[in-house]
C-alpha cells in the first residue's frame, strides 16, 4: 500500500506525450499517485498525435526509442506515427493513468506562491486549481515555426504546416510545393510524390541524408524480443552504437571523415547519372552540425520524373505559387510548410511564475537554460522534461532518465518532510558554463543553419556528450537541490494538498509585480537562491 503521505503529494503533469507518461508511470512506480496531467489535444501522444502528415514514423530504431518498462510486439524495425501513438496509449492503459487524464485543457499560468509553497495553474477556460509540484511535458517539438514570408495570407490554393497536416485536401495530381529538407520533408516528399502531378521541393540547405535500412523483423527476431533478456540485449546493442557515434561531433575525428565519405558513396550512387541533384544536395558544413536525416526512399524520390528540386530560400508568396531568392516564381496547387519548430523557445505558451513574482521568460531572456535541462533556480518544486540542452540522439532515453530524477526529487521531499526543493543557483551557473565550453568544440557550432540556437547565438538545445555522462548526471544531480519548508524553513508544515477550486473562486497568489523580459540578447539578473 502506497504511504499516506506520498498520496498527500499533488503533481501537475502538463503534456501527455511521451515525457507525460514516462513521468507519470515513474511516479506512481514511486507510490505517488495524486497527480493529474493536462493535455491541450484530444488524444495522448504529443508530437505523435500532432504529426499525421503522410509517411510519419521515428527514424531511431524502434526497439531503443520506445520505453524501456514497456515491452511491444513490433512488426517493423521502425514504427509509424500510428502505431507510436498507439503504443503511447497502451501504456497509459496498461499503468492506469486514463483516470488522471483531462484531454481538451490548455494550462496558461503556473504561479507559484511562497507562502504557502504551491502553484495555481489556470486554465485557458479560466478553471484554477493549487498543486505542489509542476512537471512541464510540453516537448521540443511542439511550436511549428511558421515562415514569415510576404504573400502568404493571399495563395490561393490550401497552405498548411506539415505538424497541422489537413487530410481534407486531395493531392492526387495535384502541383505541390515543399518548403524544407529537414527529417519531416525527407518523409512527406515520397509519399506525396506517388500521387501528386508534380512536387517542387525547396532546399535553401542541403542535408547529410543516410538511409535507416527499415525493414520488417523476422519470426526469429519478434521472438526474441518478446523475452526481456532480448530486450535488454538489442537495446544495449543500439545504444553502444549511438555512443560510439558520437564522435562524429568532434570536426576533426575520424569518425567525421569516415561519415562524409560514406554519405558521399551514397550520394553518388543514388544519383548516377543525375550531376544537377549532386551539385544541389551536398552539403559544405560537417557532418551534424545539423541533424541528420535517416531515410531510405528520400534520394531516391528526389529522382522522380515529377520531383524537381530547387536549392534556394523562398522570399515571398503569390497568389499562385513562390518567388524564390533567385527572383523565379513556381506555381503551385498546394503549399506545404515542413519548416520545422522552435526548439529553443522552452515553455512558450506557458506562464510560469516562481520566486519574488519573476516570470520564467523573464529571467532567461533570450537564453533558457536549467540545471540538467530539468531544474530552474528561482522555481522551486517545477521540473521540465526535455528542457534546454538535453537534445540527444534518442528523446526516449533522456525522457526517462528525467522522470526518474525528478521520482526520486519528490521522495526526498517526502523522505524529509519538505514542502519546497529547488536547485542551487551556483550549481546550476558552473553546470551552463561546462556545458557552454564543451559545445563549442562540437561540428554543432559549424557553418551551416540549424535549430539548436537562440538569436544571439547561444546553443540552447543540445546536450554536448554521450548519453552515459547524462545517466550519471542524473543519478548525482540531485545533490545540487536544497529543500525547505513552509514558515522560513523552520515550521515542519506537511503538505497542504493542492485542490481544484472554481472558476474565479480564489485570489491569485502572485502579489508581486513581474519583472519585465530583458532586452534581446542580454541576460536577466540571476535569482538568489
């Protein structure tokens, strides 16, 4: 039976993709089952229920990208975005976190009041409700970054973002234009292709492509993975090779020259006899100073007969089509965003309030950064899944190695009877300044355009080591965190459960003014901690 106390805990769970489940399923694996997760869709999945765009699946081999506590018959060694979204809800089921579910609810504020040591989270309908803890799920990947360009509001035809794909438009024969050579183009562009008249695909910069060999698994292979110590083993195996590969990041390695030649082999042989499609789409920067693309039929389809590539920026929309740098317009039926998302802008479309009434966009500027991409001094008891710098090559992994941080964050709250704990500010300073040093000396920090940086540069999104420094990371980190309680750490105070209240019932707890955002490309001043 769970400890009265721990069920005495409130969480706030905001997201139900990948990183919501994983931090749920954690916590109750901890005895800590008062929690509730907001999800602003229908449906679980996040990214996954997002992306339904035409040939969506993971290019990370399915048997390292799904979760480590939760077994699957896979068919394939990569999987579709269906069968991801579904295997997300069958986790769900499987651990009974249906009942702590409210679909259809957009968390805008979380504020946090140092009387009491709880958050108000208001909702977009204006519902307020009190919780101990907040856990951010909102993703990476979650803001579609739509592209600015003039005459965009006046194209005729359907224009959408490949992450808000609308299914109602019938592209048979259809002229389609796509605007991207990111992982989404590289699987929307041979699926649409099959049936499209003609597909115009605009590539301001070329990609490192290599094919992910997917394939169907044999018998023999299900059956093996349907053992845990198969499991164990083939995820070991996948994992040793993503580490080993993460030498290529050094510009200066042998791993890096042994890659280019390798996506140069490839090149050459997918466009034999094609000189234009190699002139076009060879890259002039390192090898992942941008993220690769892992796609077996993208080259390929770009040797169709109905696929022309055009390699220069679009600067403008007409009524009928796109005017590229160059100044030519290319008319077309359908206009197709894969422009991406902006992963450095954490927490967008959350109001995070913390100590002294300072707003979480306020303190970072232009530059977010945590303690372990999940901690944020001057923001007790908030944890993020997946904040800044811990893009690694495989999200699952990282996801779960933060939900355990942060189950085993709120047992020593619980352990010592805390109603607060929140990182070391100067912990979390040396910890930037390490990791700010090592990604300099990554091919991240190369000649080409990627979406690891802010506006003034920084590199806010990516973790500069091999995924076993992260582990260890998290295993120690913990360490950096203080805890108190309410009463100036002084009264030993339990936990006053958080509770819904109703709509417009309750003052809000954030009496201090916030401190306005900084200017762009200067940092705020630091939160004593």
């Amino acid at each position: 039976m769970p400890d009265k106390k721990k069920n005495e805990l409130s969480v706030a769970i905001i997201g139900a993709g990948l990183g919501g489940v994983a931090a749920a399923v954690n916590l109750k694996r901890a005895g800590i089952s008062s929690f509730t997760i907001f999800e602003q869709s229908a449906g679980p999945g996040g990214t996954w229920w997002d992306n339904t765009y035409p040939g969506a699946e993971c290019d990370i081999p399915i048997a390292f990208y799904a979760y480590s506590f939760k077994p699957h018959d896979w068919a394939r060694t990569h999987a579709s975005q269906a069968e991801i979204q579904s295997y997300i809800q069958s986790a769900i089921d499987d651990y009974d976190i249906g009942p702590n579910l409210r679909f259809n609810t957009r968390v805008t504020d979380a504020v946090w009041d140092d009387q009491r040591h709880l958050y108000t989270l208001t909702t977009a309908a204006g519902e307020r409700m009190t919780f101990n803890v907040v856990i951010s799920a909102l993703g990476l990947l979650n803001v579609p970054r739509y592209p600015d360009w003039p005459g965009l509001e006046r194209f005729r035809g359907p224009k959408f973002h490949t992450a808000r794909w609308e299914h109602q438009h019938d592209l048979a024969g259809k002229d389609v234009i796509v605007v991207g050579i990111g992982s989404t183009a590289a699987q929307v562009v041979p699926a649409v292709a099959k049936i499209a008249g003609k597909v115009t695909m605009f590539a301001r910069e070329p990609a490192y492509v290599m094919p992910k060999n997917e394939r169907d698994l044999t018998a023999d292979e299900r059956k093996r993975l349907g053992t845990r110590w198969g499991r164990l083993r083939e995820r070991a195996r996948l994992f040793w090779n993503i580490e080993r590969g993460m030498s290529v990041r050094n510009p200066d390695s042998k791993r890096q020259k042994d890659t280019r030649a390798a996506f140069m082999r490839y090149r050459d042989q997918v466009f034999q006899g094609r000189p234009d499609l190699i002139e076009k789409l060879t890259p002039d920067y390192p090898f992942a100073c941008k993220r690769p693309v892992g796609s077996t039929d993208f080259f390929p389809a770009l040797t169709r007969e109905n696929v022309e590539v055009v390699p220069r920026a679009v600067v403008s929309v007409t009524p009928d089509g796109v005017v590229d740098h160059a100044g030519v317009e290319h008319r077309g039926d359908v206009l197709v965003m894969a422009t991406g998302f902006q992963p450095w802008n954490f927490l967008a479309n959350l109001n995070l309030v913390g100590r002294g009434g300072r707003r979480i966009h306020g303190v970072w500027g232009d530059e977010p950064d945590a303690f372990l991409g999940i901690q944020v001094a001057g923001f007790p008891n908030f944890f993020m899944l997946y904040g800044p710098n811990t893009n690694y090559f495989c999200v699952t992994f990282m996801l779960e190695r933060q939900a355990e941080f942060i189950a085993r964050a709120l047992k020593r709250m619980i352990r010592t009877d805390s109603t607060a704990i929140e990182v070391r500010r100067s912990v979390m300073d040396v910890y930037n300044r390490w990791v700010d040093r090592a990604l300099s000396r990554k091919t991240l920090e190369g000649n080409c355009n990627n979406y690891y940086h802010t506006a003034t540069g920084k590199n806010v999104v990516t973790w500069p080591w091999r995924g076993t420094v992260y582990l260890l990371a998290t295993r120690i980190g913990g360490l950096a965190s203080f805890t108190r309680r309410v009463g100036e750490d002084k009264t030993r105070t339990r936990f006053e459960p958080g509770r819904a209240t109703a709509k417009g019932s309750a003052p809000h707890p954030a009496t201090a003014k916030p401190e306005a955002a900084p200017a762009p490309g200067k940092k705020a001043e630091a939160l004593d901690a």
